[in-house]
C-alpha cells in the first residue's frame, strides 16, 4: 500500500512472485500451512493492488544457484495456480503471468496441461523460455513445442526466473537473446 501511495499508478506495476507457493505445493517443507490457505493470501496478495496498477504473477520454482527446489514433472501445477488465480481474484485484472519452463524440458509432456489454462482475454501469458546457457536455439526449440501445444493462444517469451540473480555483466547478452528470440518467433 505504501508504494501505491507514493508511485503515480499509470507508472508502476506490481509482480508477485509466487515460489514459496510452489515448493508448499510440491510438498517441499517449508511449515504448516494448508493447500486452502495457501491461495487465499495468494488471492489477498492479488486484492490489496489498486485496479489501475498492472499486476502479474511469476509462478516460480525457484533459482537458488540457478536450481529448482524441485524438478517439475510438468506444467500441471502452474496451469492449477494460474486458472485459481484467474478464477478467484475477479474484483481485477490480472495483467500477466509468468510461467517458467525449465531448460531440459523441450517435451510435450512438459507443456501439454497447458492446453488446460483458463486465462482471461486481458490477462498476458508469459513463457520463461529463455536460457542463456543454450541460446537462441534452445529457447526456440521450447518455443515451438509450446506452440504445438497451445496452438493459437498467444504468448509472450522471457527469461525463466528474471534477471534478478543475474551477474550484472550478462544483462546485455539477455535482453539481446530475448530480443533474437521474440524476431524469431514473429
């Protein structure tokens, strides 16, 4: 609320990222919370921004060391926390999401209970695809299985968990992949 205060709304926007979530989901022992108030404060962290600032979620597994705490086996529990999203936190849009696709995952398997997302017509879907261990050509590679899969739903591309942890002389190389990436994909 205080950085609503005191940002101009039409210049900020606010992403949750949800790994936390995720490893409690997974079953990772993080503590006692169940599964039913997990989404609630998902749901209330959604609530408490204004309508007029842009909200998005990253789904995340996390990326300490650049691993996850858990391997996924699929998209199965992005696609469950994504379409709960969409279906309960109706009193705003829900600008983007962000779903991360690990880089050994080209397979259909992988991306397949994508074909289950609920999103709403204004809210942007997110692929983090983009590696920048295996380049323009791996990253198309998980683009286009993505494609086959999700067939006309339209999908933005970005790294797989931000720049956030990034050593800071890589930026450059990154944006330009995403840059190489999104040309090649239009």
């Amino acid at each position: 609320e205080l950085i609503c205060a005191k940002i101009p709304h039409d210049q900020l926007a606010i992403q949750w990222d949800l790994a936390f979530e995720f490893a409690v989901l997974e079953g990772v022992p993080v503590g006692e919370i169940s599964i039913d108030q997990l989404f609630r404060d998902v749901i209330a962290l959604g609530t408490v921004v204004p309508e007029d600032v842009h909200l998005g979620f990253h789904l995340c597994y996390g990326d300490y060391g650049h691993k996850h705490f858990v391997e996924p086996n699929d998209s199965s529990k992005l696609v469950q926390m994504a379409n709960t999203l969409t279906k309960q936190l109706l009193s705003r849009t829900i600008n983007w999401i962000h779903l991360p696709i690990p880089r050994d995952r080209t397979d259909e398997d992988y991306f397949r209970p994508m074909k289950d997302l609920e999103l709403r017509n204004d809210t942007e879907l997110y692929l983090g695809l983009i590696h920048l261990t295996d380049g323009v050509d791996g990253s198309l590679r998980r683009a286009q299985t993505a494609k086959k899969v999700l067939g006309s739903l339209p999908f933005g591309v970005a790294a797989e968990c931000g720049f956030g942890r990034r050593p800071p002389e890589t930026i450059l190389d990154l944006l330009k992949l995403h840059a190489d990436v999104a040309r090649k994909l239009d």
